[in-house]
C-alpha cells in the first residue's frame, strides 16, 4: 500500500462519495456543491496522473467557471428542493437496473480486458505542458480553431436566448 | 503505481453514477450538472489512457471536452433560464410540451 | 455541287415555314401566311429542281450520293447520324413531293380562304412537308423512321383539323393508333436489322446484304422475318389489310390534306419503304409473296367497298387504298420501278381527282353527297374537265398515265413465277378484275356528280367555279397525268421504257428479277395484255353509263335483288365493327376491369394507401412513446448507450451474460 | 523516536511551515487592518486608532478578541451547512494560496532533520505554481457566493449574484494578463519566473517594463478579484448594507476578513513576484553597497522610533516604542555584524519591501478612490479590460516571435 495508492483510493473515494451525493442531495445547490468535490477530486486524480496542465484547467474551468455558473443560475432561479412527482417513480426503477447494467458492462470490460492497457501510470513522470502546447497548436490546430468558433456562436446564443424581449 | 484499471473502472461507476443522477433527477439543473459528471468520468477516462499509453493525445481530448463543455454550460443554462422563465418550474415533469 | 453539298436546305426550308407561321402567323394576315409557306415549298421545290439537275451530273459510281452532317446518336458501334441520300429513287420521290405538295399549297390558299385556324393548317402543312423530306431523304432506318413518326404526327394534327368536330378528333386518334400498330412492327424490323447487320445505314446494310442468298419459299429466315416486320409498318401507313381502316375516316380532314398526305404523298410512304429494302425483299421471296398478295387482296377488297359509296371524298379514299394495293401488289411481284411508277402517276391523279373533288364540294358549299349532287359539269365546266381527265387517267384508258402505270403492274404480276406457277395468273386477274371495278366507280362518280338531273335544290346551293388558285393546279396536275405515264410508253415498241432505266441502278443492283424478265417475255405480252386491260376499263365505264344515265332506278333495284351484298358492302364489310368486337372491346373490357380496377385500384392504388395506412398504425404506436416525460426520453437514451456498449463489448459482455461461445 | 522523525521528516516538517506561516500570516492580517485604518485615517486627516495601546498597535489584538467573543446568531431558515461552509471555503482557499508563493530561492544554510528548507511552503521545483494560484483563487469565488445564498436573505443574495458575477467576469482578464509574463518567461514555475527577470542592469530586467500594459490589467482585475474598491459591490455598504456577509457575525464574520486580507497579501505577492522582479534588487548585482540598505532602513527607523518613544504620553508607549526601536537597532547593526545573515536576507527583504509598497497601494486606493457603478463595473470588465489583454497577449507573442524573448 504505497502513498500514491492511498491518495487514489482518498480521491476516489471523495469522488464517488460526491457523485452519490449528488444523486441524494434533494436541493441543486447542495448537487452543485457535491459535483464540485468530484471535480476537485478528479483534479487530484489528474495531478496523480501526471496530467498537470489538465488537473489546473479542470479546476479552473470547471470549477470556477462552469460550476459557478450553474451556482449562479440556481441562486438566479432561486432554485428550492425537488418536488415529488409520482410520474418520476416509473421512469426511475427500470433507470436504475439499466445504470447497474451499464456500469456493470463497461466495468466487467474493463476488467476482463486486464492485458490491452496493463501499462501502469508513472506519478513522477508529469507531461510537459510545453509538448500539450505543442500539440494542440500544431496537430489539433483546426479542432482548436473550430472549438473556439463554437464558442463563439455558444456565447451568441446565450445571450439571444437569455435577453428579454424588449417591450 | 497505479494500474490503470483502476482509473478506468473508477471512471465507469462515476459514469453510472451520472446516468442514475441523469435518471433520477427531476430539477433540469440537476440533470444538466449530471451530464457533466459523465463528461468528468469520460475525461478522467482519456487522462488515464493517456497516461498509459505515454501519449498526450488523450489529455488534448480532455481539453476540447472542457472548452465543448463549457460552451454547452452557457447555452443549456440559457435555456434553463428561459424555460423556468415560461413555465415557473425547473421541474422536468412540468416541461412536457414534447408531448404529442 | 452548291445544293448537293447542303441537301439538308430542301427539309429545312418547309420547317423554317413552319416555324414562322406557327409561332407569329396567327396575328397576321392570310396574305403573307400563305406567302410564307407557299414561298417556303417552292423554293424548296426549286432547291429540290436544281439537286436533280446536279445529281444527272455526277458520275454513276458517286451515286448513291450520301451526305453525313451530324451523327445524332453514337453508343458503341451503333450510329444514327443525321445523313441524307439522294439516289434515283430519291429523286423520284423528291420531285412528286415538293412538286405535287407545293401546288397543292397553292390549292390550299384558295379553298381554305374562308377557314379559321389558317396559319394553323399551313404551318402544319409545312411540317409535314418537312417531315416527309425527311423521310425520302433519310440515309438510314432511324433517320427515315423520325421522317415516319413526323408526317404520322402532321397527319393526326391534319386529320383532326376540325377538332371541334368530335367525328374529326377520333378519326384522328383512330388514324394514330392503328399506324402506332404498324410503327411497332417497323421498329421491330429496324431492331431485328441492327442486331444482324449491326448497321441501319441503307448502303452499308445492303453491301452486306447483297452476298446472302435467298432464303428459301415459306420459310422464315432472319430476312423474312424483317421484311414482314418492315411491311408491317408500311401496311399500316400506306393503309393495307388489315390495317387500312384509318385511311377512309381521315377523309374528316381538310380536303387539301386528303390529296397531300392521304393520297400523293405520305400514304405512298409504305410503297417507298418496300422499294428502299428491296435488297432484302428481293432475297425474302415469303416475305414477297406476302406483300403481292395482300396488296392485290386490298386493291379488290376497297374497290369492291368503293363502289357502293356516297360520299365523293370516301370514294376517292377507297380508291386511293386500292391504288396503293397495285403498288404493293407491283413490289410484291418485284416490279418496284413499276410500283414506283404507278406511285408517281398515282401521286398526279389522284392528287387532281381529290383537288377535284374538292372543288366540287367548294361548288356545292360544303356538299359531298354525291346523292344530291349531279349535271354540275356546265355549271363548274374547268373542274369538269379536270376531273375528267383524272378519272379517265385512273380508270387506265390510254394514252393517260393510270394506263401505262397500271399495265406494267399488271405485266409484272402475270409473268411473277414467285410462290408457283399460277399464283402471277391468279394475282393478275384479280388485278384486272380491280381495274373493271376501278373504272366502273369512278365512272359512276363522274356520272352521279356531274350528269343527270339537279339532285340539289338551286335556292340554297348556287353552284359556282372555283377561283384561279385552285384551277390552277388542277390544270397542272390534269397535263401531268395526262403525260406523266408517256415516259413507259417506248416498252410497247420494244425499247426498255425510260423510267425503268432511270430506276435500273438502284433495283437492278441485285441482279433485277424483273429487267431480264420484262426483256425476254414483255414484246411477246405487252399488246395482248394491254388491249385486255384497256376493254376491262372501257366495260367498267359503260357499265356505269348504263346503270347511272341510262336508267337511274336499276341500281336501288340491284341493292333490293342483292340487299345482303349491298348492306355489307355499304358498310365496309363490317369491319370496323370486327374490329371492335375483336380488339377495341376486349382491350376496353382489359383496361377497365384489370388494369384499372384490378391493377391499379387495388395493387397501385392499394399499395399506397396500404402503407400509408400502416405507416398511421405504426405512428400510433410509437407516438405512445412520446409521453412528454423527458425522464423516459433519459431512460430511452440509457438504452440505447447499454445496446451500443453490449455490441462494441460483445466479447467482453458475453461470458458475464453467461452465453456459450 | 529519532527514527519516528526521520522517517516523516518531510511531513513534520511541512507542518510546522504551515503553522509558522498561519501565524505570520494572520498577525500580518491583524496589523495590516491597522495599518490600513492609519493610512486611511491620515489620507483623511484623522488620527485613526491611537487609544489602544501606544499609536493604537494593541488594536488588532482587541479587534480579535471582540470577533471571538462576541454573540453568534445564526439568521433563522439559512441553509446550515452551506452557512458554515461558505466562510471556511473563503478562508482556507485564501490561506491555500499564500502556501504556493515562494519567499527566498535559497534553502535556509542549515538542514533540519536532514532536509534542505525553503522558504515557502512548497519545494521551488513544482511546476504549475502559478496555475495552482489561479485554480484556488477560481474557487474563492464560492465562499462569497454560498455565503450569499446561504444566508436567506435579500441583501446577501444580491452580493453573492454581484459576486459570483464579478469574479467570473474579472477572472477572465486576470489571467489572460498573465499569459504576456508566462510568454516570456516560458514556465509556470514562480521561481523561473522570477529567475527570468534576473539582468545586468537589475530593475529593467523586471516585467513591468515589456509588460506594463499586462502589470495594469493584471492589477485591476486583481483588485476586482479580491472585492476591494473601487471593485467592492459585494460589500457595497450604501446599497447592500455589508453585501454577502451581513448576515454573519463574530468569528465567521472575522473568517471573511482575513480572508480578504489574506488575498490581498497574496496578489501583492504575485505582482511582486510576476511584474517586479520577485526577490531581486532593483540594483545591478555589482552595487554591494545596495546589501546594506536593510541596515540603512532599519537604523534611522529604530532611532526614530526610540525618540518618538520617549516623548510619548502614556508609560506603557514609554516603556514599549523605545524597546521596539532598540530591537530595530540591535537587527540592524546585526545584520553588519554576520554578512552571511545580511546576504540570506536580501532576497526577503526586497521582496517584503515590494508587498508591502502594493498593500500601500491598496489602503491608498480606498482611501481616494469612489466605487464603480455596477453596470460601469461589468462595462469595464468585458469591454474594456479583457480585450486591452489580449491585445496584450498577441503583442507579446508577436514582439516573441519578432526578436526572440524582449531581452
């Protein structure tokens, strides 16, 4: 049981923990804050990894921007606890046998196929942020180019669908 | 030392995780942050082949999920907005107007 | 060689004329529609003088003289390009056509005058004129055959001039269809001719055809089989049995356009075909003897209907068909310079005897029942004569055209050895027997119409001459059939006639049947059978003198003694209605009960709404689906990832589902 | 035993770090709130605190002791736990922070427990300094927010909106400035960064001059980052009464202060750090003179203080600012005395100095400076400061790729 291993389990634990909340948690903002800790987790899980660059903007992105919009838009909406609808329980039990079967499937997969990616992963070895820049900026130039398009026409659109109509 | 399976089945349950939330959920905010959970699981997936693999494509990927996913935040909360503006509910089984 | 080189202005001429009349000539006035067109014949008239004038200049190898202008179809090693020909035949068929259709434009201007749709009928006119150029010009099958189509469609558009005329508009598609029936044996000739000879070119073909050696009588070679498909489409437009039915009715149109298309012309389309493919004809001898006997079975079979007639236009139909029967008779027995020959004359008298006619019903005011007509010839004394002199040509009285024409049919037809000894014997007396009823008819028509008491009341009908535009013509036309027969006249002193030398390079290529025949046999014959021919003519004629001047009450009495003959030949031995009873009925009954409420009710039709009624069912269903619930939108999502994920991971999935391998 | 600690020795060590630099930073705190209502004071000509303790030095601690003992009331319907959470968010995030700012390049001379220390939490080697700054400062935005919300209250809600809103907004500029200094200095490592501005001619290495168009936007958005005016519409009194924390009080309240106090510290640092030149001398390395400049600072300021002392009217103040400047003066000729100390010194020092003149010029902005409108406030954020930064980034790039990097 080496240190990165306990680390692991401690982050993981912390995201999976998160995620549960999240599905329990009966008000969106307490949602939020439980989807947080997972990003925040997995952040960890990124530096574990090696990932640095990946572990900072999953923070800063997520975390700090696209997490604080949706707190932002609960506390706009004034958002409160959920209703129950009776509707809601019959869509619910078959969804729930049909989650386990697909983490089942995806999970069994994995761990049958134990021999494809055995490589582990090396914590000491961090992945130069200079190569990432490198290659999103020479071999993923277009994909870039077209990203930030799209978000472009995304902030187009939010503001088009967000604005009053004047009167 | 860390096989990358764990990463990979640790990504699978938050992935199931998230379609259960996706399910289960009846705030339209609540549902919308679940899609996000199963984009963080998809990500942490990459990162880990990635990693495995002594490739960085993977951690390229992540990035452009980041960026899609941020762009999508902004229109999908718009939209929320806009619906909870119509109909005075963030409720999903009040936004039945899909029906025929 | 100006016109030569560019044969292709003589049908574009007509065409131009056409064109300009149909697009802009309903605003103007009949003056100058009318000098369009006539201006536009005649110079093709004069183009077509002066390529005949070159053509005697070139030297005999040159001919035929083929022009390729355009290839307008080419897939693989099939070519149809837009060529023209001229060879003798040609020249013949080019000079009746231009010259006989451009007076009969000049006729058209006077006698359709008070018509409406005047740019109409001369724009129409034109295109056939186009067409029919087309047709005699053409180098190859596909070419000739457009020609075919083209004048088939000028004669429906002709026939059904008067379409407010419901009599009219049927006899037009009545006209149609039936020449549809013979199209679709010529076009599958023209296949079978491709697929042997690989071309449709009429020079290579006939090089290649002229090796072969006949195929033996009565059996039914590639060759026979053509030549049947090939007569097939000419029976149908130049109206043989069984398909002459259409020619009577298209008596609806226009006066004019009977003469042109109807008589002179187009009609005799089916003769040239014959005579073009000689060359195969020649080595089809079943194929021969078809043709001879259903010519000489029409010629008897619309004379004997010709002779109880009333109506002057329906007389001259069915005298037209009988002629036509002669031409076909003539090919059969392989005299085609003779049948070309009596095509030619037939193209001069007949055209004038309908002109004619046509004056008489201008005369009487739109009158064409013999029956209330007659003593009209001091009355209109120029159609008179002109009629006259037509009627004594067709009636074959020498010195006139009918007479030479129609005795070297004859000839011809009683020296035919094809298909046995007697069969000539038999064909020429039925020949000769047509030529009794022929002249007998005519005799009477002149009779009725022009001598004996008034049958017509003076108050209404003042009877008038026709004016110059159309007497004019007449006149022409009377001098040509009165000479055009004289270029045969030298046969009778032994000397090969003219126009059969002329013709020779084209029928003589494959060793002609008939020059050496005529040659050996023909002094030995040619007074005895003449003199024959010419007192069956004049007994025809008496025997309508007698019966229709001497004492106008015998021929009800004769109809009385022979009331089962007289009612079947009155109607035409009831073959229209064979017909319907045969074909049209059964094909209506066909049409409405399978086709249309079997087929395309319930199977078509059924289809149709069959799926859009299950499309309504299935809809039904899934629409039950769409439950607005976007939760079940989700769990329908999730399903859709879990059967994904189980196909990609199949492998994988398959053991944990416990499935054997 | 021994072994115990050796085994752990980078853990205990990292420990005791963190508990020094809590309790340095939160003094700091204490007597930056002072400082700042002196300076204030005096920009408005008052006198400011002065009962407390001679010049009103005990005020700080009287400050902590009313936050500790006053009365707690929590508002009636919050939403408990993320009540309590918001300000500890704040807190921990902002003390979070500091830990990555690097205050010396050299180990301390001596090894403790076998391990070389740096001053600074972590080792000088971590790669990503500077994003781990912007990643924690991203989530400060939660503590004001959820502090907001949680409150059940009109006024806080509004503040959090205007918060979560504001930060979001500023935090776009805020990093987008920085990407200039990071172009030229090729790393995320604040060391690097700092090593980078190293030069012959000392302070025109520094990135404030190639990058003077990033040093503005960063620090006004940094200022916006951290609520302080001119940028202070969470708290704006006249409209929101305290903004986001009206509802708190005592010890949760005094959490948001030090958190806000500790921010401020740490983006003096970072502009120190990116812009100025880190812990470099402003004088070219050949000038020794310049290393006796602390002692030239510290002597006067001792004796001042020792006189100001001995005329002052309380005895406590005569008794206390007299031993203040002796310990000043003892430092000082001290610091002549053991060159070596005077040499590890330097680097501190300068870059104390730096901060320090930056928290001047925060006080000294509230003192003059009116707060915006809200409308102005986002105005100025998008329209304004974020393109004025990535002009700045593509000049950068540009100027790169034209003459390799500016020096």
């Amino acid at each position: 049981m080496t240190a990165p291993l306990i680390i692991f389990f401690v982050l993981a634990a912390l995201a999976v923990g998160g995620a549960l909340s999240l599905i329990f948690q009966k008000h969106p903002i307490h949602s939020a804050l439980s989807l947080i800790v997972v990003m925040v987790a997995l952040a960890g899980l990124y530096l574990l990894l090696g990932a640095e660059f990946v572990a900072a903007v999953q923070i800063i992105v997520y975390g700090g921007a696209i997490m604080v919009l949706f707190v932002f838009v609960i506390m706009l909406l004034n958002a409160g606890i959920e209703e129950h609808t009776n509707i809601s329980r019959i869509a619910g039990f078959p969804g729930l046998l049909l989650a386990f079967v697909l983490t089942g499937f995806i999970a069994a997969t994995i761990a049958r196929s134990t021999d494809t990616v055995q490589a582990a992963a090396q914590p000491g070895n961090m992945a130069s942020t200079r190569d990432l820049s490198n290659m999103i900026f020479r071999d993923f130039v277009y994909p870039f180019e077209l990203t930030s398009f799209l978000i472009l026409v995304a902030v187009l659109g939010a503001i088009v669908l967000a604005q009053r109509e004047k009167a | 030392m860390i096989p990358t399976n764990y990463y990979i089945v640790l990504s699978a349950i938050l992935f199931g995780l998230g379609v259960l939330a996706f399910i289960f959920k009846r705030n339209i905010i609540s549902i919308f942050m679940s899609i996000e959970l199963m984009l963080n699981a998809v990500n942490l997936a990459f990162v880990a082949f990635s990693q495995a693999m002594h490739k960085l494509d993977g951690q390229v990927f992540v990035l452009f999920v980041i960026v899609v996913a941020a762009a999508e935040a902004a229109v999908g909360l718009a939209i929320i907005i806009l619906t909870a503006r119509n109909r005075q509910s963030l409720n999903v089984e009040r936004v039945d107007l899909l029906k025929l | 060689m100006p016109i030569l080189e560019h044969l292709w202005i003589i049908p574009l001429l007509p065409l131009l004329g056409a064109t300009v009349n149909g697009l802009f000539g309903r605003t103007w006035p009949n003056k100058i529609v009318n000098s369009v067109a006539i201006g536009a014949t005649g110079l093709s008239f004069l183009a077509a003088l002066e390529a005949v004038r070159e053509f005697f200049l070139l030297s005999p190898e040159q001919i035929p003289w083929v022009k390729q202008y355009f290839s307008w179809i080419e897939t693989g090693n099939f070519r149809a390009g837009f060529d023209l020909q001229v060879d003798q035949l040609t020249v013949v068929m080019l000079l009746v056509v231009t010259g006989v259709g451009w007076l009969i434009h000049i006729y058209s201007t006077g006698y359709m005058a008070h018509e409406g749709g005047y740019y109409r009928f001369f724009a129409y006119l034109n295109l056939f004129m186009f067409f029919m150029l087309i047709l005699v010009l053409a180098a190859n099958y596909v070419l000739l055959f457009v020609g075919w189509e083209g004048v088939g469609l000028a004669s429906y558009l002709l026939i059904g001039f008067y379409f407010l005329r419901k009599s009219a508009a049927d006899a037009g598609k009545k006209a149609f269809i039936v020449n549809r029936i013979g199209d679709f044996g010529f076009m599958l000739g023209m296949f079978l001719l491709f697929r042997t000879f690989g071309t449709l070119d009429f020079v290579k073909l006939f090089d290649k055809a002229t090796p072969l050696s006949a195929e033996a009588m009565g059996h039914l070679g590639t060759l026979t089989v053509a030549c049947l498909l090939l007569f097939m489409g000419a029976a149908g437009k130049s109206a043989q049995i069984p398909l002459y039915v259409w020619l009577p009715d298209a008596m609806e149109g226009p006066t004019p356009v009977s003469a042109l298309i109807h008589a002179a012309t187009m009609v005799t389309a089916g003769v040239y075909v014959v005579a073009r493919s000689h060359v195969l004809f020649m080595r089809a001898p079943t194929a021969m003897l078809v043709v001879a006997v259903v010519g000489c079975a029409t010629a008897l079979f619309a004379a004997t209907i010709g002779l109880v007639q009333t109506d002057i236009k329906k007389v001259l139909a069915y005298s037209t068909v009988s002629q036509l029967g002669y031409m076909f008779l003539a090919c059969g027995v392989g005299a085609f310079s003779a049948g070309i020959f009596h095509l030619m004359t037939h193209a001069f008298f007949k055209a004038l005897l309908f002109l004619a006619a046509g004056s008489v019903i201008h005369a009487m005011g739109g009158e064409q029942n013999m029956l209330h007509m007659g003593g009209l010839s001091k009355k209109i004394k120029w159609t008179y004569v002109t009629m006259l002199t037509g009627t004594l040509a067709i009636a074959g009285i020498p010195p006139l055209a009918g007479f030479f024409s129609k005795d070297s049919i004859l000839l011809n037809a009683y020296q035919s050895e094809n298909g046995g000894p007697n069969v000539g014997h038999i064909l020429y007396a039925a020949g000769l027997f047509t030529a009794l009823l022929t002249s007998f008819y005519m005799f009477r028509l002149i009779f009725l119409t022009f001598f004996g008491k008034e049958r017509y009341d003076e108050h209404h009908v003042h009877v008038h001459e026709s004016p110059k535009s159309m007497l004019v013509p007449l006149a022409i036309l009377a001098v040509l059939s009165i000479v055009g027969g004289w270029l045969a006249a030298p046969a009778f002193w032994g000397q090969p006639d003219y126009f059969a030398k002329f013709l020779e390079p084209v029928f003589a290529a494959p060793g002609g049947a008939e020059a050496n025949t005529a040659e050996a046999v023909a002094h030995a014959l040619e007074w005895p059978l003449a003199a024959v021919a010419f007192i069956t003519a004049l007994l025809g004629g008496f025997a309508a003198y007698w019966l229709y001047l001497k004492q106008p009450s015998k021929p009800d009495r004769l109809a009385k003694s022979f009331g089962g003959a007289y009612q079947t030949l009155l109607h035409k031995y009831y073959v229209d209605e064979l017909y319907a009873a045969t074909i049209v009925r059964p094909l209506m009954w066909l049409s409405t009960n399978v086709f249309w409420k079997a087929v395309d009710v319930s199977i078509i039709d059924g289809a149709v709404n069959g799926i859009a009624e299950g499309i309504t069912v299935v809809g039904d269903g899934t629409r039950r689906t769409q439950s607005g619930n976007t939760r079940s939108y989700a769990v329908w999502v999730v399903v859709g990832a879990i059967v994904i994920v189980a196909v990609i991971f199949w492998p994988h999935v398959r053991p944990i589902l416990g499935v054997a391998r | 035993m021994n072994a115990f600690l050796y085994a752990n020795a980078w853990l205990i060590i990292t420990v005791v770090k963190v508990a020094l630099l809590l309790f340095i930073v939160l003094t700091v705190n204490a007597y930056l709130t002072w400082f700042e209502r002196k300076v204030v004071a005096h920009i408005q000509s008052r006198w400011g605190p002065h009962r407390v303790g001679p010049h009103g030095l005990l005020q700080p601690m009287a400050d902590g002791l009313k936050f500790l003992f006053k009365e707690d009331p929590t508002p009636a319907g919050v939403d408990r736990f993320v009540y309590f959470l918001a300000p500890l968010l704040a807190l921990a995030l902002a003390l979070t922070s500091i830990a990555i700012i690097p205050f010396g390049p050299d180990p301390l001379p001596w090894k403790i427990l076998g391990q070389t220390i740096y001053l600074g939490i972590l080792p000088p080697n971590v790669n990503i300094g500077i994003l781990a700054l912007f990643a924690i400062t991203a989530l400060g935005v939660y503590g004001v927010a959820l502090a907001g919300w949680s409150s059940n209250s009109k006024y806080p809600l509004l503040g959090g909106l205007r918060s979560s809103a504001q930060m979001i907004s500023y935090e776009l500029a805020l990093t987008l400035s920085v990407v200039g200094v990071l172009l030229i200095a090729g790393s995320f490592n604040l060391t690097e960064i700092i090593n980078d501005q190293t030069s012959r001619y000392g302070i025109l290495g520094w990135n404030i001059f190639p990058q003077f168009l990033g040093f503005i936007c960063f620090f006004i958005a940094a200022v916006a980052e951290t609520n302080r005016v001119p940028f202070d519409l969470p708290e704006a009194e006249s409209e929101l009464v305290a903004g986001f924390h009206t509802e708190y009080a005592s010890f949760k309240f005094a959490m948001f202060f030090i958190a806000e106090y500790t921010s401020m510290i740490t983006v003096s640092c970072l502009c120190a750090i990116l812009f100025f030149g880190g812990w470099l001398s402003p004088f070219p390395a050949s000038w020794t003179w310049t290393y006796y400049l602390p002692t030239v600072l510290l002597l006067p300021a001792g004796l001042w203080v020792i006189w100001d002392g001995l005329r002052y009217e309380t005895i406590f103040g005569k008794v206390i600012l007299p031993g203040i400047g002796a310990v000043m003066c003892i430092l000082a000729i001290a610091l002549v005395i053991f060159p070596g100390v005077n040499n590890f010194i330097q680097a501190p020092f300068w870059l104390l100095s730096k901060i320090f003149v930056f928290l001047f010029v925060y006080v000294w902005m509230r003192g003059t400076l009116p707060r915006l409108r809200y409308d102005q406030l986002m105005a100025f954020g998008w329209k304004m400061l974020l393109p004025v930064s990535i002009a700045n980034v593509v000049i950068t790039s540009f100027a790169i790729l034209r003459w390799g990097a500016i020096k």
